[in-house]
C-alpha cells in the first residue's frame, strides 16, 4: 500500500525473496483455469473501458479474487523511474483510486517496495507487526497485518507494483497463492504494456490534433492580425483584437512601463487596466523573469502574489523594434487560466505591435520632414504664395490666419541631442504648453524655428508665457541661449521677413551676451535699428550714463520705479498697481528722478531713452 520515508531499525535483517521454486510452480496448473477466466473478463473490461487507471484497478480487483483478500493498491512506474499510485479497490469502500494516487512506493525507507522492484519478484510479508521491512507508520494507517508485494514485469523491466492485504486481518498466502499471483502478474504485465502502448498512441494523436488546432488558431490569429494592420488599424485596435483573440486582458506598455493602450472582454466589466506595478516588478518572482526578457526569450509568466498585490499571472512578451527594448505586451489570466497557445498569441502579438509601432514612426518622420521642407519653403519664398497658401491645409496650416515664428537659439556644442531630435523635444513640448499641435518645426543650424498660429484676440507677447515654459522644460536636455517671438505675420510675403528678423536678433542678443528669458520681436522696436548698427559698447555706455544720475544716489528703488513706468507706457495708475504702491508715490519718486536727471522722464524723448538704456542694460546683462 502507501509508502512514506522511515528506515528499518538498526540491525534488523531483510528476508529478500526469489523466484518460487519449481515445487511451487508445480501445484500452479489446477488453478490456471481461474487464471484464465479473470484474463477473460480483463480482455472484455479492457476493449470497453480503454482508460488505463481502470485497466490497472480491474487488474487488482481481480487479483484479490484470486487470492481470496479483499484490497489491493497499483503503483505505475514513471518516466522518472518513481512508482507512483494509480489505481485501488477495496470490497468495503470500493473504488479507493484517489487515496491511492497520493502515494508512492520505493522511497528511501520503504525496503519491501524496493525489495520486489530490486528482486522482480514477489515479496511475503506475514506479519508486518515484526518484519522491519515495511514503514511503520503507513502500515498502522492502512491497518495492514500481512501483505503480499507482486512486481508487474515485462521484458525485464519492472512496470508497475501490485500490493494486496485484507484490512485489518491477517491472512496465510500459501507458496501456491504467491506462484499465483506471480503467473498473474507477468500475464497482467502484458496487457499492462499493451494498455501503455495504446494510451501513448492516442496521446500522440491527441496531441497530433492538438497541435493541427493550434497551428489553424494561430494561422487565423495571423491573417485577422495582418488584415487589421494592412487595413490601417490602430495600435489600440491591434490590442482590441489581440484582447478578443485570447478572451483576456492585453496591456501595452511603453518600455517605462507607462500604459501606451489596454482591452479587456466586455464581460470582465473592467474599468482600470490590470497592470503589473512597480512593486509587483520588483517582487523577487517577478524581477528576475522581467530582467531576462531578450530576443532570444521573449516572453514569461509572472506568478501572482497575493502578499505583494499581484493577483493573476501576467504573460510578458517584449517588444523589440529595430534591436532595441521598445515596451511589453501583457495577457493578463483572469476569467480564463492562461494556455501553451496563449504564449504563441502574445509574441506573434508583439510582433505586429512592434511593427505597427516602428510603421507609425516612420510616417512621423516622414511626416515631420514634409512639414520641415514645408515650413523651410516659407521660410525662405522658395515656392510662390498661392502654392504655399495651397499646400498649408495638408500640414494643417492655415495661412489666412495669423502666425508668428518662435526661435530657440540652441548651443550645440554643449548638447548631445541630434538636430532632428531636438527638433521633435522643442515640438513636442510646444505642443504641451500650448494645448494645441505647433503646425511645423525646422531646424537650423543652432536653431530650431517652430511656427505657431495665434488664436484670435491675442498677440505675440501672449505667447510669452507658453515659450518661457517650454525653454525651462527643454533646459535639461537642451542648451537653449534664447527663444524669441516674432512679430505677428499675416501674409506669405510676412514669414521671411519674420525670420530675418528674428536672426537680427538673435545676433543683436548674441553680440551683448544675452542669454535670459523671452524675447519679443515688438517690444524691441527703435532698439534694434540703433543697436543693429554694430555700435554695441557705445549702446551700453550709453545706457549706463544715462542712468548713472539715478544710480549712483539710488537704492534700486527709484529705478524699479522708473523700469515699472516705462513698462507700463508713462501710466501712473498701471505703475502704481506693479509695484503695490499708491498713486502719489510714483509721482514722488517720478518727481525725485526728475531732479537728479535734470530732465522730464515722463516726456517722449525721455522715455524713448529710458526705454533703449533699460533694454541695452538686460541684454548685457546688467
């Protein structure tokens, strides 16, 4: 019966058994009738009941018929050459198969199933209360008293293990019983491999149809997969249909593990995707299996754990684009247990996403270099304005409103960033801060110009708010020395006037060392004729003689205040608001600067001074 792990205590002897003797297999003949009959009903049994766990059962049963004992368990021999238990009956509980199977015979400290798999032979224990053979504990449990061992041999090979025994009875198996039993076993032996032979044939052939179903699932799978693709489906609708195909959650990850795109079965009634977190990749059953994703193994399964939030299995399949990682694909098990086709799904699936993915770049780029050539044409007039006018809708340019050009002067020489990479960071983050697609983007040697429509109402120094937040977004990925805005442009003749303009500057800016925040074309205005003459240093010494008066008995706050009323275009009121101060305070220290300049700062000429000193001193700097 069943076996469990207990040595025999020390000294004490084995009573190996051999073959009967040939006195023994004398006395057999008169009962070979009996012999032959069980064999019938076993032929009969065995052509209705092809099941090889029922073949084993009856062939027990029948033994113990023979033997006159009422219980019996079948070890069937493994391909790991383990003796594991198969089959059972008993005629007070009958069929006891499920108690059986939870046994194994011949493991270390069970010497009477060794001793009938070393011998082939049978083993006769006739009273297990002294035979240190058996282990103890198991004989207890199955209320064992004598039990007889019978190998089930063919060919020389020991195939399975017959025990039987009557419960909690001793019985006297004579020399006949045990010749018996073994002329039964080796004739059992035969239909035993034969019942093996059958049953790993019609393995195959179910795996034979097994795998035709898999290969017309997966050649399906292929054509609903490439006809999605070649029909212009989306990436979503590529995880849709990969999602239908296996009846489970996909999830598609970027390669940081953001969800890019996810669908789960409508019956599944799933709001949020179920996605691996950032603590269920580190758990120890997951991290090692993700770190070993490659092309040459390009899927695993994470294990849940309940402990570490994971719930379900997730099947992880690596998107490799060009050579390189490019994000994951996960099948997630619930509502249905993950299957072997399941594995061949997700990497067929990763491959068309793969490809999906590389294809949708490849028209951005595609597309970003017919809007760069686009935007490099108006640009420089290398096309007539009705064709620009004409073309602009295909980019979603509409020239008939206003535009203005933005330049981000970049420092290539400090930055790593390939031009037309930069030119996608400065798109894309325009893009951010203004809410809206930035039409089109050229790059330029130490530039990068994006053209941005204005929205109605608004002019240039609106957008310096959204530029300003872009140049700081883009700071730790490019050198940005400037970004200036144009002037509004409301025709195709405005733009290359707009982008000479804005390279005037950008050299007026370079020429004083400037490197701050925004520029704006229009509220340079007189500045740029005066400086743009070459006359740097006399502009600056300019602008600080002009102040000195002020400076020089000032602690910054009459220049403040003198800045905030040049800003604010001579208003008191519009001043006074700035800088939180009342109304008589600005005449005040308006009327002090007066005294100290010798000359009226709110007149016209004055302010146009100021104005260009206040400009000259922050583009150098000062």
């Amino acid at each position: 019966m069943a076996r469990s792990a207990a040595a025999p205590p020390d000294g004490a002897p084995f009573q190996p058994a051999g073959p009967p003797s040939r006195s023994i297999q004398d006395g057999v003949p008169h009962r070979e009738r009996e012999v032959i009959a069980a064999f019938s009903e076993i032929t009969n049994e065995a052509i209705a009941t092809p099941r090889l766990a029922d073949l084993l059962g009856l062939l027990g049963k029948q033994l113990c018929h023979l033997l006159g004992v009422t219980r019996c368990s079948v070890y069937l021999r493994d391909d790991d050459d383990r003796f594991r238990g198969a089959a059972g009956y008993c005629e007070q509980n009958g069929d006891i198969s499920d108690a059986v199977r939870t046994q194994e015979a011949g493991i270390p400290g069970d010497h009477f199933s060794r001793e009938v798999i070393r011998t082939a032979a049978p083993v006769l224990i006739s009273n297990v209360a002294t035979d240190p053979r058996p282990h103890r504990r198991t004989m207890e449990h199955w209320h064992v008293r004598a039990m007889l061992g019978v190998p089930l041999v063919f060919d020389g090979e020991v195939l399975g293990l017959i025990f039987v025994d009557n419960v909690e009875e001793a019985h006297v198996y004579t020399e006949e019983d045990v010749a018996l039993a073994e002329l039964f076993a080796r004739l059992g032996a035969l239909f035993l491999r034969q019942a093996m032979l059958n049953a790993h044939l019609k393995n195959k052939a179910a795996e034979v149809v097994r795998q035709k179903n898999v290969l017309a699932h997966l050649a399906d799978v292929h054509r609903r997969l490439t006809n999605a693709v070649l029909d212009g489906a989306s990436i979503p609708s590529v995880v849709t249909l990969l999602s239908e195909l296996s009846g489970k959650p996909v999830v598609l990850y970027t390669e940081s593990w953001e969800v890019l795109a996810w669908h789960a079965p409508p019956a599944l009634d799933m709001t949020r995707p179920p996605v691996l977190t950032s603590r269920a990749r580190q758990l120890p059953s997951a991290r090692p299996a993700l770190a070993a994703l490659s092309a040459s193994c390009p899927s695993t399964v994470v294990p849940p754990t309940v402990a570490g939030g994971l719930g379900y299995r997730h099947l992880v399949c690596r998107l490799v684009i060009e050579g390189q990682p490019s994000g994951y694909v996960a099948i997630v098990e619930v509502g249905r247990g993950l299957e072997d086709r399941d594995s061949k799904l997700a990497r067929h699936g990763a491959t068309v996403v793969s490809l999906q993915i590389l294809s949708e770049r490849r028209q951005a780029e595609a597309e970003g270099q017919a809007r760069e050539d686009y935007l490099s044409d108006l640009l420089h007039r290398s096309r007539a304005a009705e064709q620009l006018v004409r073309r602009g809708p295909h980019f979603g340019i509409d020239l008939s409103r206003p535009h203005v050009l933005v330049r981000f002067s970049v420092d290539g020489g400090r930055s790593s960033v390939s031009p037309s990479a930069g030119r996608a960071l400065v798109v894309r983050q325009m893009t951010s801060v203004l809410g809206r697609p930035a039409a089109a983007a050229v790059s330029l040697p130490g530039a990068v110009v994006v053209l941005a429509s204005l929205e109605p109402g608004t002019v240039p120094g609106d957008l310096r708010a959204a530029v300003a937040e872009a140049r700081s977004a883009l700071a730790p990925r490019l050198d940005i020395r400037t970004a200036i805005i144009s002037s509004s442009c409301l025709e195709v003749a405005d733009f290359p006037l707009a982008h000479r303009e804005l390279r005037e500057i950008d050299e007026l800016a370079r020429s004083f060392g400037w490197a701050g925040g925004v520029l704006t074309a229009d509220e340079l205005g007189l500045f740029r004729v005066v400086a743009a003459s070459g006359r740097a240093k006399e502009a600056v010494h300019f602008a600080h003689e002009f102040i000195r008066p002020v400076r020089a008995n000032d602690d910054d706050t009459l220049l403040s205040t003198w800045r905030a009323f040049i800003r604010a275009e001579g208003r008191v009121q519009a001043t006074a608001d700035e800088l939180g101060v009342h109304e008589n305070t600005v005449h005040y220290r308006m009327g002090k600067i007066r005294r100290l300049t010798k000359q009226d700062p709110t007149g016209l000429d004055s302010m146009l001074q100021a104005r260009m000193a206040f400009q000259t001193l922050d583009l150098a700097g000062w």
